[in-house]
C-alpha cells in the first residue's frame, strides 16, 4: 500500500510537520510505502502558467498513485493554510475516487485543530475521499522537548497516530476489495 502525505505548513520545520512525521513513522511502521509532499519548499502558485503547470502535474501524479491521502495542516485564524488550499485547488473533481484519507491539525489551543480538520474533512469529500473516523489534532502541549533539545509526540499523540494508521490501511483495502474480517 502507499500513501501520499501532504504538509501544508508553509514554514519547513513547523509543528505540523512534526505532527506529520509521527503519522507517517506510524504508517512506516504498519508496512505502508509513504511519499511526503511538503508544501513549505513546493512553490506552488494559485496564478497558472508553465512552473505551476509542471508542479500541479507532479502534485495531481502524486495523489493518482496513492493507494491513501493524509492532509497535514496548521491552524490560520481556525482555517487551513493557504498552501494547502492552493494545492488542493490544482486537484481536478474526483482525485481522491476510491482513496483512504486521513486528517491532521496542530494549532496553538487544544481544541482549534478540530476545526481545521472538519474543513478538511468537507474538501477531502468532496473530491471523492473516504474519510477514516479518528483525525488527529494537536497543541504545543502534545509535544515534549527531548534531552538532545528536538520536540518528541506525547504517548497520546503517538497513539492517536497508530490507529489513524490502522484506520487508513483498513479503509484502503476494503476500498480495494483486499479486507479479509
């Protein structure tokens, strides 16, 4: 199985994308094959012409090929980033037929990424997405400092992300036909 997850946090070394490498380490973990699509360094324009072009292509590629879509975003003014919105932008109707997605939010209160992974949750349907039950919303206090001074998920973040992880392959493969009860 493979899955495409897209940060849509504009800064490359954000909370998000912190929140982002613990779903995809959970998802390693399960046995999926995982291609990360970071939007901070992507430099994808909402203004068309050729390097939009080629980039939407390689984003639209991208998403064809996954078995499984997780969105990463941060939380702006209780919305998604303008950079994920541009790249979901590029994606035609039904890009995600038939594809498991997954939705992640970390926001600076307990409850604001909630609200960033509802919205998520409507545009992810409406280009065709079955969406898994669990989303995972995190907070600065989901992440502990370690010893060598980088940032590390609480137990209950990491666990969150294990069963969105369960739930993503579980949804993919009864999408395949491939689930055995």
């Amino acid at each position: 199985m493979r899955a495409l997850l897209i940060t849509g946090s504009p800064n490359a070394r954000s909370s998000t994308t912190a929140l982002a490498s613990v779903a995809a380490d959970a998802l390693r973990a399960a046995g999926v094959e995982i291609e990360i699509l970071d939007l901070a360094g992507y430099g994808l324009s909402p203004v068309p012409g050729p390097e939009t072009a080629a980039k939407a292509a390689g984003l639209r590629e991208g998403v064809a090929s996954a078995d499984a879509v997780v969105l990463a975003s941060p939380v702006y003014h209780a919305g998604y980033s303008a950079v994920l919105k541009t790249a979901l932008d590029h994606l035609p109707d039904g890009s995600f037929d038939d594809k498991a997605v997954a939705v992640l939010a970390h926001g600076s209160g307990p409850r604001s990424g909630n609200v960033v992974c509802e919205q998520l949750r409507t545009v992810a349907k409406a280009l065709g997405g079955w969406l898994i039950p669990t989303q995972v919303a995190s907070c600065p206090d989901d992440f502990v400092t370690t010893a060598t001074g980088g940032i590390a998920p609480a137990d209950d973040i990491a666990r969150r992300c294990e069963q969105v992880a369960a739930e993503l392959i579980r949804c993919a493969h009864m999408l395949r036909g491939t689930v055995t009860l």
